[in-house]
C-alpha cells in the first residue's frame, strides 16, 4: 500500500514506511516504480524541486545538493541517489528481481549498464538542462547545450548497441527497464528513440505494459509514449 500527496510542506514519513521526495517527470519516477514493484509502504511528497519555499527548504536539509530523488529511510536515514536506492530496494524485496541474480551474465550487464546510466548520461541533464548556470548566458551556453547533446546522443547509441530484447538486458526485466522506460521520455524525446535507437525505444514500450510502472508513468508524463 501506499499514499500519495502532492505538498510542499515539511512532512515525516509514515512509521515503517519510506518517504519518496520528487518531483513529477523526474527521476524520482524510476524510484517510485520501484517501490511499487518492491512492495513495501511507502508515501510521497510532491514538491517543485527548484522552486524557492518550505518543500525545497527542507530538501535542502536532507540533501545538500538538493535534488530529486531524495528518500527517507523507515529508519530516518537519507538516501540521495536513484542507483543506491534501487540496489537498497532490491536487498530488501529481493523477490521484486530488480537486479539479475549473482553469478549470471546478465549481473555482469546489469552493473555495466546501471553505471552507463546514471555514470553517463544522467548528468548531460545537470549541464545541458540549464547551460547558463554552468558558463552564464550568451553563446558559451548555447554552445555547451550543443555539446552536451550531441555527447548524450552518442551515449545512447552506445547502450542501444548492447540492449537486448525484449527487456534491456534481454529475457529478464530489471530495473534498467525502469530506467530506459523514464529516460526515453526526457529529451531528446520518442520520436528521436524510435528513430536513433529502436531496440530501447522498443523495451521501454514493453516495460510500459507492466502494471506498477504503467501507473507510474501515467503519473508523471502526459502524453504517454507512442
């Protein structure tokens, strides 16, 4: 079971349950599926993320850098990444199979590719979202917003060349179809996934079927995926 409130206001989480602090059509999608999938209680807290108030005040308390995914444990411990979390999850439901059992090869491509993810491609998000941040306005930014595309669309094809079907990691679904089923959503878009790398566009169609993240989904972005 779980509740779902969209506040900014500062919030504990239930007594045994997690808190998930995110935002919508953020990273925090892939951890909510997650928990869902794990099937442990947990609540939500909706926030604007970047937007000044009492839900990014308190953001930034649990967590300095203060970005979405942020998770409170049952215990009241923090956790910042959406990586660490999904490996936590899966110690605690192992039986919600997001990561493939020790000693098979698909583990070995699992780690390889979680690392691609959110190693890689995630920050071109931090650097290419909002260039100005990083060099200030005029060309500089729009020249690093470029660069840091041009870079995530090689980065991509890197990891379109070794996904498998119908899952990323072939007959098994993992947590890296979480993953790919968010990403795909976030620029540079579905039509460019269909076009440019068709074999995850294709697995995050068919993760898109699995009831939790399908819920999830729907949640966060709108339109769905065509």
């Amino acid at each position: 079971m779980h509740e779902s409130r969209d506040t900014a206001a500062p919030a504990a989480p239930a007594h045994n349950a997690y808190e998930l602090i995110g935002s919508r059509g953020c990273g925090s999608a892939i951890v909510e599926a997650a928990l869902r999938l794990a099937g442990v209680p947990y609540t939500l807290t909706d926030i604007p993320y970047l937007k000044p108030g009492p839900g990014r005040d308190r953001l930034l308390r649990l967590n300095a850098s203060g970005q979405v995914p942020t998770m409170v444990l049952p215990d009241g411990s923090i956790m910042t990444e959406s990586a660490a979390m999904i490996l936590h999850l899966h110690d605690v439901a192992p039986q919600a199979a997001l990561v493939p059992p020790p000693g098979t090869a698909a583990r070995s491509r699992f780690w390889n590719l979680l690392e691609r993810l959110v190693g890689s491609v995630y920050p071109t998000f931090t650097y290419g979202d909002d260039p100005a941040k990083w060099v200030g306005p005029g060309a500089a930014a729009d020249l690093l917003r470029v660069k840091v595309h041009d870079r995530r669309a090689l980065l991509w094809q890197e990891i379109e060349r070794q996904a498998g079907a119908p899952h990323v990691l072939g007959t098994y679904f993992s947590a890296l179809d979480l993953y790919v089923a968010v990403m795909t959503r976030w620029r540079p878009g579905p039509a460019w996934f269909r076009s440019a790398c068709p074999q995850l566009y294709a697995a995050a169609e068919v993760a898109a079927l699995e009831p939790h993240l399908a819920a999830v989904l729907d949640r966060h972005f709108d339109p769905p995926l065509e």
